[in-house]
C-alpha cells in the first residue's frame, strides 16, 4: 500500500470519531530514559492509548518499542503497517525513517524524506492529533535538544487539547523542554515521575462531561459564569463579556479539564483561591490561531486590489495600514511583504507604515523579535523567504527593511481609541469571536479610520454585515475585502 493513502480508501474505512483520549508523547535525546520513569505508572487499561514519537536514526532498525515495552503494562508495537488502527489502552512507537500523522481512529505513515513537510517528527504528529482529537488529545514533551515539538504544543492548545512538559531540571537533555516553557506552550511542568498520574487525571476529565444541568443549576452555571468573567476582568483588566459564549465555553472546559473540575461554579471558587488563574484563563481565551500568508488565495486577492491604492499613495507621500489583532505578527509581516512588494517597482513609492497590535504582550514581543521557526518554509513563498528574512541556526529573521515597515503596540480594539487616517485595516479571524453588537462597535471603528474607499481585510468566515452602511464588499469567496463607504454613513 503507498504511503500517502488517498482520501478514497480513508472514506473506506469508514472513519468513525474515536471515543477515548489519545497522548502524544515526543522525545529525543534523553527521551528513553524518561519514558523509563513514566511509563511504569501507568495502570494495564488507563482508558486512553498513546503515540510515541522518537528522533531515530533512519538508517537503522530500532528497539525502542520492545525497550518500552520492558517498564510498561500496557503491549507496545513499532508503526510499520499503513494505516494501523489504534486501539484503546496500546502504546504506538514511530519506526524509522517516517513520519506518523493521525486521523480519527488511524495512523498513517509518511516518508520523511519525502520533502512535503518541513516539519520535524514531532510537530508532525502533534498537528495532526490537535486536529483530529481537539479536546480528546494530550501532548507530552520530554527530554530532547532543539525545538521539534514547541509548534505542535501551541496547535494542541489552540483546538483545546493539553500540554505536559518534563520539569528541565529533571531531563537529561533539558533545552527541548525549555523551549516550549520560554514559548508559553506548557500547560503543566512536572517531573517524569509525575507525568502518568497527571495523565490519568487529564484523560479522565476528557471523557467526563462538564456538568451544566437544567433549571435552577443551569441559571446557578451561567451565574457563575458571569463571575468568573468579571474576576478576569479584575484581575487583568480585559473584559470578555462581548465574546461569544460558544468560544468561552470551550476555552473554559479547557481549564476545567487541566483542573479536574467538572462545572463552572467549582472553577469560580478555585479561581478565587488562586489569584494567577485569571491570568491563565485569559491567555487561554486569547489563544490566536495564525500564520504567514493564511489563506493564501485571499491574500492573492488583497494583492491585485491594493495594488492600484499603492499607486494612488504616491499623491500624499504615504501608505497607512492597520494589522489589528496582530497577534505573534505573521500576518502583520506578510501584510507588509505584499506592500513592499506593491512599491518594490514605482518610481518615486510611497512610504509604507503598518501599525500592529493587539492586547496580548507577550505575542507583541515574538512580534517585535521578528524570530520564527523554520517551518515558515511552508508557508512564506521561496521568493519572498529569501528577500525578506534571513537564515538564523533552525530559525528565519525578519529582514530589518521590513521590520522596519511595522510599529507594533499594545492595544485593546474593544476600548482603546482606534488609529486613523488609514488606507487600509487588516483583522482577521477576531470578529468571529465577538458577539453582534460588538462587531458593530468594532467595524464602527475600523470605518473611522478609513478615508473613503479604504480597504477592509477580514478573514473567509467573517463579514461586515452588522454595519452594513460602513462597507461594501469586492470579493468573493476568498477572504473578505470591502472598501469603506462614504465617512457621513459613520453617523
């Protein structure tokens, strides 16, 4: 059977949701050793099954599977048959020479020589079961040098699963797990020794439903709730109150889950115990899913239509731009690449500023450091990688004539007093957490700052509708582009 098995015989084999939790355990040096201390904690049926994905030689046969299964009670087998099954309470072990990717209930094998990834083993697999298991899926990150896994950590969390890793000072090899620590991307740090019990514990949580109720204990829920909104607010100053229930409802159980709680009202009291809880739930509520050059036709898009504005911009001298939102600033940079590019060839250009922002500081300053792992290959156009940023170790840096194109600033778009006299605002993929008469407000503010026939950049699921006075809409079906009407209809 070829290694990348068509969508046809996945659809085959009828893939039905998998029903229990799944663990990915990532490691390299040092990595067996810590397996050796976690793995003898678990019980014969834990109720979840885990993938282990180890830096193995390519070359060479390897032994890791029955190493394993020496200190573990639950029966170990390497992955060499595509796709495999994986069953509850098992153990998987990637073999060499591949790459393991996760879909529902299947695992399946890719070369990793392959070049269609640039992606380590780690980060591979910890993409994949973010998004197959969501809520279902844990990722644990051992011993090891580098920084494979810290990615796949940060897509875990984004779709709601956790994250574990080996307390540095426990690992033989500590840099891979301070990496993910240094990057915010550990939910939980723990000795080896501990891993197995907290496992059991988070996997539980899992499968047990948050308990919401009806009637009285409903209204007791959405109470409590409330507060809890109101103690972050408190405590970090960001009201999320406008945002819609669905999307703090699922960051929420997040929490619960890491907690071992099972509804909101025992949360609220173990908030009010804890003054840095509040902290947490709010960087969990500000989890921002982004990426160079995301949806790649809509920026296509963006380019043709903003190409003639770049022109006009030579009249007054310069281009403004607002990335709202900005998060750890790809798409602020891939903004200012597509306006660079725009000016690249004019004869006398205009200068180009973009201001970027957003009210998470510590995204702000990945931002301003410009430093991003080398798999933005994947996503920033060969042309545009080699004249913007630089090769720096196993990461890119941001040329400085572009980072010199950005102000990123701390800035609530909520509340703080918008930009203005702008040509363009950029946000993308953040009204779609808002309830309605804040996106209102928002979009109210985006067309204050637009002169009229300024350009609005929003992401594909989102529109303007709920001011629809403000703006009319130039594309479809990739990404939304509107250009602002007439500043009287601000009124």
């Amino acid at each position: 059977m070829p290694m990348n098995a068509p969508n046809t015989l996945k659809a085959e084999m009828g893939m039905a949701s998998v029903t229990f939790p799944l663990v990915g355990i990532g490691a390299s040096a040092g990595g067996l050793a810590a397996l050796e201390r976690l793995l003898p904690g678990l019980p014969a049926q834990p109720g979840f099954s885990i993938v282990v994905i180890m830096h193995l030689l390519p070359d060479h046969p390897s032994q890791c599977a029955e190493a394993l299964q020496r200190f573990s009670k639950l029966p170990v087998s390497q992955v060499t048959q595509h796709p495999t099954e994986v069953l509850v309470n098992h153990i998987y072990v990637i073999a060499p020479g591949t790459l393991l990717k996760v879909e529902d209930r299947y695992l399946f094998i890719d070369e990793a020589n392959a070049g269609h990834t640039t992606l380590g083993a780690i980060d591979y697999f910890f993409h994949s079961l973010a998004l197959s298991h969501r809520q279902r899926a844990v990722g644990v990150l051992l011993s090891g040098m580098g920084h494979d896994g810290c990615g796949g950590l940060a897509a875990l969390r984004e779709q709601g699963g956790s994250t574990i890793v080996q307390l540095p000072q426990d690992a033989q090899f500590g840099t891979l797990p301070q990496a993910a620590i240094k990057a915010s991307q550990a939910d939980i740090i723990l000795p080896a020794n501990d891993i197995a019990a907290r496992l059991l514990m988070l996997c539980n949580a899992a499968v047990s439903p948050v308990l919401v109720g009806d009637g009285t204990e409903a209204e007791a829920e959405a109470q409590a709730l409330q507060e809890v909104l109101e103690m972050v607010h408190r405590h970090t100053g960001h009201d999320f109150r406008h945002y819609k229930r669905p999307t703090i409802q699922r960051r929420l159980e997040r929490r619960l889950h890491l907690h071992g709680v099972h509804n909101v009202a025992a949360y609220r009291t173990l908030m009010a115990n804890d003054g840095d809880e509040a902290r947490r739930l709010m960087k969990d509520l500000l989890i921002g899913v982004t990426g160079f050059f995301r949806d790649r036709q809509a920026f296509e898009k963006l380019r043709e239509t903003v190409q003639p504005a770049v022109l006009e911009a030579r009249t007054k001298g310069e281009f403004r731009a607002w990335a709202a939102a900005c998060s750890t600033g790809q798409e602020a940079y891939s903004l200012a690449m597509l306006l660079a590019d725009a000016a690249r060839n004019m004869s006398d250009p205009p200068r180009i500023h973009i201001f970027a922002s957003d009210i998470d500081e510590q995204a702000l300053g990945v931002a301003r450091a410009g430093l991003y792992p080398a798999t933005i290959q994947d996503e920033v156009p060969q042309e545009s990688l080699e004249r913007y940023f630089v090769r720096s170790g196993k990461q890119y840096r941001v040329r400085q004539p572009l980072r010199e194109l950005i102000t990123f600033a701390s800035h609530n778009l909520l509340r703080d007093p918008p930009f203005s006299d702008l040509d363009l605002v950029s946000c993308r993929n953040f009204m779609i957490y808002l309830d309605r008469a804040m996106q209102r407000h928002v979009l109210q503010r985006f067309h204050f700052s637009l002169g009229r026939g300024g350009m609005l950049f929003l992401g594909s699921a989102e529109t303007a509708g709920a001011c629809r006075n403000c703006f009319h809409r130039l594309t479809a079906r990739t990404g939304y582009t509107a250009r602002a009407s007439s500043r009287n209809s601000r009124r």
